[in-house]
C-alpha cells in the first residue's frame, strides 16, 4: 500500500488506519513519526535529515502522530499541538531554513481523527535541484533513504547525486525531444503509419544519471518478454539502440512498437486509426487508459525481470491529436468538452516512485494529462480517489 498514489487532499483517517492494520513498514517512501518535531537542535536535525533524504532520493510522506515499533506502524493516537495551522507553518518554515539549496514542492496538512485530535502528514517530492544538504557550516551532511530508513551519503553516492540535479533534467529533455524529432519525422526505430500516435517515454533515473548500460541478457531467454508491453502480437529483435518489439507489419510500417534502450529506457508508441462517432473523430479513452496501464504493466515486469528500481521519468506524448476528441464511452453518450487543440501535446514528466503498486494506479496521473489536456478533470474510468471503475 502506497499513499503516494492516492491524492494528497483526499487522504483520511481510514487509509492511516489501513496502514496500521497491514502493518506496512517504513520503507523508502514512507516514516513514522509519533509527535511533532520538538524545539531542540537534536530533533530539528533529525527531521531535516528524514526531508532531505526524501528529497535526494525518490520523495516520500512523512505522517505524524502514529505511533511504531520498530519501523511498525502501531496505534494512532495524533498529535499534541494545540493549533494545527501554526504546527504546519512551523514544520515548513523548519524545512525551508534548515536545507541547502531550499526543498521545494512540500505538502503538509492535518488528517482529523475520529478521537478529537489529528494526524500530519508531509508529502516530499523527488527534487531535481538536489541533492540537499543540511547541518551548520563546515559539518553540513548530505543523506539518502533506503528501505529501513534514512542513511548517510558516501563519496560515490553523492557523486551520483549531484548528477540528478539540473544535468539529469536537462539531458531527459534532450532525449525526449530527439526521440519526438526521429518520429515525427518517421525516422525513429520503426516506420509507422500517418496519423495520431500514443507515445509514452520511461526513463530509468539511476541508470540513465550513471550512463550505465544494463544486462539485457534475460531477452535473449525470453523474448516474449518486451513483446508482453505490446497491445498484440509481433516479434523482438535486436537493434543498434538495445532491443525492439514491433506488430503488424504493412507496406513496411508497423502498427505498434516498443523499443528498449541499452540503459534501460523504454519507448511504447502505437498508431491509433480514426474514430469516427456521429460525425467526430475520437480518441477511444477506456482503450487509451487500458494501453498505458498494458505499458505499465508489462514494463514493470520487465523492469523487474532486469532489476532496474524506481524512480522512472515517464513521458507521455500525443502525436497528430489536432481536432480529436476524448472518447468516454457509450455510457457517457459521447459528450464533446474541446477537442485536442494542437497536433503534438507533451505532457509534463511523471516520477514513478514505487514499481510495487498496481498498473493502474501508477497509470492514473499519467493518462490523466491526456484527459486534462481534452477539457476533463481526469478520466471518467477513474474514480475521484484513483482507484479504476472497470474491474
């Protein structure tokens, strides 16, 4: 169970208690902590380290007021402060005065419980301007965050680190943007038909920052293992870029193709044919939601299969979209918001924080800016807490 992939505004007492009751452990995405952070030094340092190490490594939430042994969550008892808006200000203008460079992104807010009192929870994202460090000058620490807790950073580590800053951003943006010139020009690993196309970038964040080429062996003792990201069908071969996975070959394009990289990056595009309903061209939005969930899905068994670990950069892009619409279903009788308003639509990076959640959950925020970017709130296969209706 991860919070992370719930919204932060909708977290309640019930899935605090659902984390008890599953006696989930602290772990490299969550911490524990019974009360606020006192006014000594000692406590404040030992918050701060807990901030940063979420920072530096693949974010995290930090709850306040649950009681834990051992790194097991316990009981709920709440927090002793006696204003919860002033506690919150408090604990955020410790966070901004005690790193350096400044942590940005933090959401903080008070959880009520049935007993009277209330729960903190801190929601730390992943930080492309790290990595933090904190202390006083000259004894400054830097510290990342492993299953069991928070650990200080070696000489190696930080070297990483450093290189998961403005560099490693930069570079992701380099590659996407070639990768979008090679297809778009249709030069890229395979030919594919004109017209719309889905496309979703996911980008190792460890391998790629050490520009580390990963084993790829395993697909030689199972090539079904990248044709499993495929919608159907089709064969694996090798490349000068790694491995590929193309489908239905006609008049020498493909209809869908995966192509794996050597540092583990990940290409899915497919060419999506017209739609055409009641004189409109749609985009079909279940079939849309159920490809990056089949993408997700099969990526990270592959991932797995070739222990590549979150954090993953994903990066969906929509091809030739110009004056479609999103398709919502019979049900929903094919209500028209504003259709696709300019032929390439990238949409923002995602940090995929934890490969152990469901497909579908870790697909939510991403085929969501699809949906975002055709007039909805988020897609209607979806319920308002991320969890999907069709089941």
């Amino acid at each position: 169970m991860s919070l992370l992939a719930l919204r932060f505004e909708a977290i309640a007492e019930s899935d605090l208690a659902a984390l008890i009751a599953q006696k989930i452990p602290k772990n490299t995405i969550l911490e524990y902590k019974q009360d606020v952070v006192g006014a000594g030094d000692k406590e404040r340092y030992e918050f701060l380290a807990d901030v940063s190490s979420f920072a530096n490594t693949a974010g995290g939430e930090i709850l306040f007021g649950i009681a834990e042994s051992n790194g097991i969550p316990t009981a709920l008892p709440g927090v002793s402060a006696s204003n919860m808006d002033q506690e919150i200000l408090r604990l955020e203008q410790i966070v901004r005065t005690g790193a350096r460079p400044t942590i940005t992104g933090i959401s903080t807010r008070a959880i009520p419980l049935s007993s009277g009192k209330s729960a903190i929870a801190m929601r730390i994202p992943k930080s492309w301007n790290g990595p933090h460090q904190i202390g006083q000058p000259g004894s400054f620490r830097f510290f990342g965050r492993a299953s069991n807790g928070k650990y200080q950073l070696d000489i190696d580590a930080l070297r990483l680190a450093f290189r998961y800053g403005p560099e490693l951003t930069d570079r992701v943006r380099a590659f996407r943007a070639d990768r979008l010139a090679k297809i778009i020009s249709n030069t890229g690993s395979a030919k594919l038909p004109a017209g719309s196309k889905i496309l979703l970038h996911l980008v190792p964040t460890r391998t790629f920052a050490a520009e580390a080429a990963v084993d790829l062996s395993p697909l030689k003792r199972d090539t079904a293992a990248l044709m499993s990201i495929l919608e159907s069908g089709g064969r694996t071969t090798v490349n000068l870029d790694g491995y590929i996975a193309s489908a239905h070959v006609d008049k020498g394009a493909v209809s869908s193709y995966v192509q794996l990289f050597r540092d583990g990056k990940i290409e899915a595009i497919e060419h999506v044919p017209p739609w055409n309903v009641q004189g409109n061209n749609f985009l079909p939005g279940q079939h849309f939601d159920e490809r990056i969930q089949s993408v997700i899905r099969g990526a990270v068994k592959l991932y797995k299969t070739l222990q590549i670990d979150a954090p993953i950069i994903a990066m969906l892009s929509l091809l030739n979209m110009q004056g479609r619409f999103m398709g919502s279903g019979r049900q929903w009788g094919y209500e028209r918001e504003v259709p696709f308003d300019a032929p390439e639509i990238l949409c923002p990076d995602v940090l995929i924080e934890d490969l152990g959640t469901t497909a579908e959950s870790i697909a939510f925020p991403i085929a969501n800016l699809a949906w975002n970017a055709a007039g909805y709130e988020q897609s209607v296969f979806y319920d308002t807490s991320g969890q999907w209706r069709l089941r």
